[in-house]
C-alpha cells in the first residue's frame, strides 16, 4: 500500500489537523471529530448538519462555511460518523431556528442520524432529517437498503445552505432540500477500486479490461461489472440510466465528479460527451461543476450528477458561497 | 452468571474477533465497503476499555454499557445495531447481580427483538439476524430440554454458525451488500459471521465458568 499517509491509524485525526491549519473559516474538534463555521451558530438562521465516513473529501468538511453547511461530522474512513458527533454537531450550530439533517442512504448514516436526531430532540433541539438517494444504479424497492446518496448531496448543502442563509423556516429548508433529492439523478462507473488505509489493499480487483458500473462511494463493488470502453460510451450508459429515470428535459446543472484518482483532463474529456448527449436530448446545462467533489480515496472513476433547475433552485444555486470546495460570489 | 461472565464474555469476544479481523474484513469486501472486521475490533477493544474504567456490578449493567459503547465508538451500521443488542439484552437483566439460563435466553431475545426494531430486517435478507435468530431458537429449545448452561450455549453458537453459512447462498436485502442485487449471492455475510463469532465466544466461556 503506498499512501501519502503516517500511519493507517491517524489518517483521520492528522487530516482533521491539516484542515484546520489550512482553513482558518473552520473550526474544528479534533479530538469530537466535528468541523463547524469559526464565528460559531448564526443567530436566528436553520443549522445545516451533515456528515459520513472520512475519504469523500472534499464531502463534507469542505462544504462547511457561508451558504452552505454549518457542521460536517466525519467518521473513520468510509464508516458513518456516531451519534455523539452528530449530538455535538446539532448543539454547536443550534441558532434558534431548528437543525436539518441532511443524510446520505446508507444504514449507518441512517441509523446514526437517527439516534442523534433523538438525542438532540431530549435536549429541546428541533431536528428534521432529509434523506438523500439519487444513485439510479440501485433499485428503491423492498429487496434492498433503497437508493444511495452520493452526487445529489453537494447539490442539497448548496441550494438548501443558500436558503437558510436567507432566513428561511426550517420547514422551508427540509422542503427544498428534498425537492432538490427528488429532481437529482447520478450514476457512477470505476476504472479502479481504492485501498482503504486500515485494510491495506484494494477492496475489490478490476482488470486492466474491466469497469464497474454503477457504483457508490465506498469503494464497494458496483450493480455490473463490464468492458473497458471510449468515455462516449460508458457515459452513454450512466446517461441512459439516469434518463430512463429521470427525463432529461429544461434547464439542468450537471455535475461530473471524480472518485479521486482521475485526472481533471479525463473528467473534461468525459463532460464534452455528458455535454453532448445532454443537449441531443433537448436540455439545457445552465449550470455545471467539473472536478472531485465526491469521492471515495484515490479511485479512479466518474459520477454524473443531473438535476432538474427551476428559476428558485437556479437562483439559490448561484447565491454567494464561501466554503473551501465551492466559493463565488464573495 | 456474574457480572464477571459477562465481562468474560466480552474480552473473549474482543479476542476473537481481533484474531478473525482481517477475515471479516475480507467477507466486507467481497459485498461491503471493507470495514466491518476494523470496526467491530475497535468497538471491542472500547468496551474493554470502558469496563475497566467504569464500576459494573451486575450482568445488566456490563451489556449496557457495553452496547451504549459500540453506538457512541463504531459508526456505520454495526455500531447502532451490535450496540442496541447489547442494550436491548442489558435491560431485560434488570438489576439482579446474577443471571439464570433463562434470564440469559431472555436477554438474548430481547437483543433478538432490539436489532429487528432499529434495522427491520427479518430472516432470510442476508443480516447478522440469520445468525442471531437461530441461536435463539436453538436455545430455547436446549434449555427446555433441560440442557445444562454449557450444553445449552454450544447449541446456540453451532446454530448461529449454522445460520452465517447458510446465509451464503442469500441474496441481501437490506445494508449495503443489498446494492449488489444477485451478486452478494454466494458470499458469507459478515455480520452473521461476526454474530457467530460472538455467540462462539459465549460458549466458550460458560464452558469454563459454569459448567
């Protein structure tokens, strides 16, 4: 295993440090594993909460600022967070007005969110969780856990983050937060799997040939194993599945994201096809992020993320933002 | 049973599954996301770090905090499931400094019963309850055949081994091994096979305690 680590053990806790030295806008509770905004609850305003286990990064702690989340709680190396971290983040962000929960689905973070939303209800904390599961690669039936949250995530801090920054109720928050989860849709595909640090080897083996569709965000193993093809292609399939779910149709913000290891070129020369098959199906990118934003290590792959835009989501997608992964308009 | 059994027990399983940690890991790869072996160890190795730090005069009050520390120190699924089973089975030992064969069989089916309330699978998904349910059973049916402690706990441990291997040829249906569909089929489940190793462990010590 060669990682640009000191040891397995503290591959969480020295990463912890080394965002706090970069980032004087956060603060963050190293030994609680919380990262929350530096100037502390805004008065008045929903506390926007969200975490999961460490190696997503720049998700979550890099979303952690104005107009966007106010606490991320990381756990060890893809393993949700636990409910004191979640008890700990709800309190530091509680401004008055109610935290949201936004939960990626998967079990774990379920469960955990679950037993902490309860725990900050017994303390007087209004808590509403939203639950994100745009993955299409699964599923939502009553022969699995339900669809998984990946891409859709980044776009339910920003747009959910922007209106509470406004004052929004925190009904209005959980309102919009899910209609951004119900417009979204992503697909993933791997060329590599990734070595979680405290296993030390890959999670699973690819050959030089073969790719995995349809994949999450924990180096797991995807729906379909199959042949390494031109990006036109496998982009094609991410996109009829998404588009067999979701019509591609109107104004979208798309999102290609790496898993970690694929170069910035790679993803541009996957977006020109996303772009393409997008605008031969009759819609409009207003709106697009190309780069890592979700990733699982160093896994070499792309997701495509597509939500469907209306004036209110476009206008809160481009309110100001001032967090170490997405800043503009301050 | 003691508290000192119960604290037996839980170093015994923390032994055992530091011991099988790579190998459950390995199961966690094959249909997971690589971590179950790491995270139980590390839940294992809190509980012993709570039980000695921490004054637990009855068994009830050992699998408490037991469990409230896998919920407070593993994460993902394990740590809120393993932990509410060791709550769900510490309660129903009430107060009482010693527990009876039966009380042990209640406590187990009071964990049985937690783990389904908060995860809502049932047998036959692919989950440690296709370790847990069977063991149960095999109990309390040894013990109304009037086994001895010893023989009563080997009957569960070899149901619940039995039960994470049958869960070989399952497909999953709930947690994330459920996303693969069709191909978690034919691999073990892990948290059945951890579940196995626990209940092994339980065996192993009543066949040194109580005879």
């Amino acid at each position: 295993m060669k990682k640009l680590i000191n040891s397995p053990d503290s591959v969480v806790t020295d990463a912890l440090a080394g965002v706090a030295a970069a980032h004087p806008s956060l603060s963050v509770d190293i030994a609680n594993k919380v990262i929350t905004r530096a100037g502390g609850p805004v008065s008045g305003k929903v506390g926007l909460v969200s975490g999961g286990g460490s190696g997503h990064e720049p998700l979550h702690g890099g979303f952690v600022g104005y107009g966007m989340l106010d606490a991320a709680c990381p756990g060890e190396v893809f393993t949700s967070p636990v409910p004191d971290q979640m008890l700990a983040a709800t309190k530091a962000v509680d401004g008055g007005a109610g935290v949201l929960h936004i939960v990626k689905n998967y079990t774990g973070d379920v469960l955990n969110f679950q037993l902490a939303a309860e725990l900050a209800s017994d303390d007087g904390i209004e808590v509403v969780p939203v639950v994100v599961n745009d993955d299409v690669a699964v599923q939502d039936s009553l022969y699995t856990a339900g669809r998984r949250g990946v891409g859709a995530t980044i776009f339910v801090e920003k747009i959910a983050g922007a209106l509470a920054e406004r004052g929004a109720a925190l009904g209005e928050v959980a309102g919009i937060a899910s209609e951004v989860n119900q417009r979204s849709r992503s697909f993933g595909v791997a060329l590599t799997s990734c070595t979680v640090p405290a296993a030390g080897k890959p999670t699973f083996d690819l050959g030089d040939t073969e790719i995995e569709l349809g994949i999450g965000i924990h180096g797991e193993p995807g729906r379909h194993r199959g042949a390494l093809a031109p990006v036109r292609d496998i982009a094609a399939v991410a996109l009829d599945a998404i588009h067999a779910d979701l019509p591609l149709t109107g104004d979208v913000l798309v999102m290609v994201n790496g898993m970690g290891g694929t170069p910035l070129i790679e993803l541009y020369v996957a977006y020109n096809e996303v772009h393409q098959y997008i605008t031969g199906k009759g819609a409009r990118i207003t709106r697009n992020l190309v780069g890592n934003y979700i990733t699982s290590l160093e896994m070499q792959g792309f997701s495509v993320t597509v939500c469907q835009l209306t004036d209110t989501l476009t206008d809160l997608w481009d309110a100001p933002v001032d967090t170490p992964a997405l800043r503009w308009g301050r | 049973m003691d508290a000192a059994f119960f604290r037996a027990w839980l170093a015994e399983a923390g032994t055992v599954i530091e011991a099988q940690r790579d190998h459950l890991t390995q199961l966690d790869a094959a249909i997971g996301d690589a971590d179950h072996g790491i995270n139980l160890a590390r839940g294992f190795t809190a509980i012993a770090a709570a039980l000695d730090q921490a004054a637990t005069p009855t068994p009830g009050s050992v699998l408490i905090l037991a469990g409230s520390t896998l919920i407070s120190k593993v994460g993902g699924a394990s740590g809120p499931l393993y932990g509410m089973a060791l709550r769900s089975a510490g309660k129903s030992l009430g107060s009482s400094a010693d527990a009876s064969l039966e009380n042990l069989a209640a406590s187990l089916e009071a964990a049985l019963a937690g783990v389904q309330k908060l995860g809502a699978a049932r047998e036959g998904e692919k989950t440690m309850v296709d370790a847990l349910a069977p063991a149960v059973a095999a109990l309390q049916k040894a013990i109304s055949e009037g086994a001895s402690t010893a023989a009563a706990l080997s009957a569960a441990a070899a149901a619940a081994a039995d039960g994470a291997q049958a869960t070989v040829s399952m497909q999953a249906l709930k947690g994330r091994a459920s996303y693969l569909g069709p191909r978690s089929v034919g691999h073990e489940d892990p948290g059945a096979a951890s579940t196995a190793l626990i209940m092994g462990a339980l065996r192993d010590v009543a066949q040194l305690h109580a005879p």
